[in-house]
C-alpha cells in the first residue's frame, strides 16, 4: 500500500481491501496547513493506514516549511505519540 498525494484535491490517500483511505488538509494562512480529517474503511482498520497517512502528510509539510494545525483527533493523538514532530504542531 503506497501512499498517494493529490495536491489538486488535497488529500493523502491509500487504496486498501476495503476501499480508499484519505487525509485530507486545507491550507490554512501563511506557512500553515489544518489536518481536519482521516478516514479508513472498516476492512482496513487496525493495519497502520492512518498512520502511513499522518506520516506522509507530516513529511510533506517539513518539506514545504509548513506547519500543521491537527484538527483532527486521530492526526492530534498521532503527534502526541511521536514528539519528535513537535515543533511542527501549532497549539
């Protein structure tokens, strides 16, 4: 399962057994971007897709200077198990 970015629809997504995965994301002023939303179909749930997506897109905004607002629960637990992105995360 790679991990695809729609830079048009501005989203990550995975397509999975179940159907497809997707974060999406929304820029949200200068040098940020919001992670409002992850989504996994229920057959593919448990496996670590979500994970590979919040990776992707964390990737992508050390990448482009950003930093993130994670407005979605899962993205906000996921940095808070992985401190080591913390100064990317906009409190």
């Amino acid at each position: 399962m790679s991990v695809e970015h729609d830079l048009v629809s501005r989203r990550f997504t995975v397509a999975g057994s179940g159907g497809t995965a997707v974060l999406a994301y929304a820029p949200a002023g200068s040098g940020l971007v919001e992670l409002y939303s992850t989504f996994v179909p229920p057959a593919d749930r448990g496996r670590g897709v979500a994970a590979r997506l919040v990776e992707a897109a964390v990737h992508y905004a050390r990448a482009e200077g950003l930093r993130i607002i994670p407005s979605c629960w899962y993205v906000a637990q996921w940095l808070r198990h992985h401190p080591e992105h913390a100064a990317l995360v906009v409190h």
